[in-house]
C-alpha cells in the first residue's frame, strides 16, 4: 500500500531549503527504498508556510528512509532553516486518481 508523509513548516529561507533539499537528492539518486514523488506546497494564506507532500511505496520503505543517516542530517539542515520545528503527518493511501 502507498504512504505518504506530509512535512509541515515555516521558513523564510525557502531558497536554502530548496537548494538543501536538491543537494540531498542528488546524492540520495538511485537508492531504492526512498521516496517515489514529491510535491511542496506553498501556502497562500499563511506567508512562509510549506507543506511538502512526499510519497513511498509502502509504509515500510518510508520507516527504513527515515532510519538512514543521510535523512537524520537532512532533517537536522532542514529544522535548522525553520521557523518553527516542523510537524510530520503519516498517511496510508486510500485511493489515488490521476485526472490527466
């Protein structure tokens, strides 16, 4: 079954994030286990809030990814560039519909 983690925080250093979220993928590329899709949401009734919406195969490959020691250090980075601690909802995928 899909799951999603959706990653909740406020930043004003979106920049920063960005370019430390692309750092990290690019050394992460072609490692199994991680991530399939990721979609970051801005909010526009909130300034600097972000949502970002990142997908896994399966619940499993999502807990074995936030084990690793590449994804402790970036979510260290990542926390150090908010403004408030970020917050993480967990999500089974129910139903999916691509529309295009």
């Amino acid at each position: 079954m899909k799951f999603v983690q959706i990653i909740d925080f406020e930043t004003d250093r979106i920049d920063d994030m960005r370019e430390l979220a692309q750092e990290t993928e690019q050394r992460l590329a072609g490692r199994s286990g991680g991530p399939t899709r990721r979609l970051v949401l801005k909010d526009r009734a909130q300034a600097n809030r972000y949502l970002v919406v990142l997908e896994f195969d399966s619940y499993e490959d999502a807990m074995r990814n936030s084990e690793e020691p590449e994804t402790t250090k970036f979510a260290e980075q990542m926390a150090a560039l908010c403004s408030r601690p970020p917050s993480f909802t967990d999500c089974d995928v129910q139903e999916m519909t691509d529309f295009a």
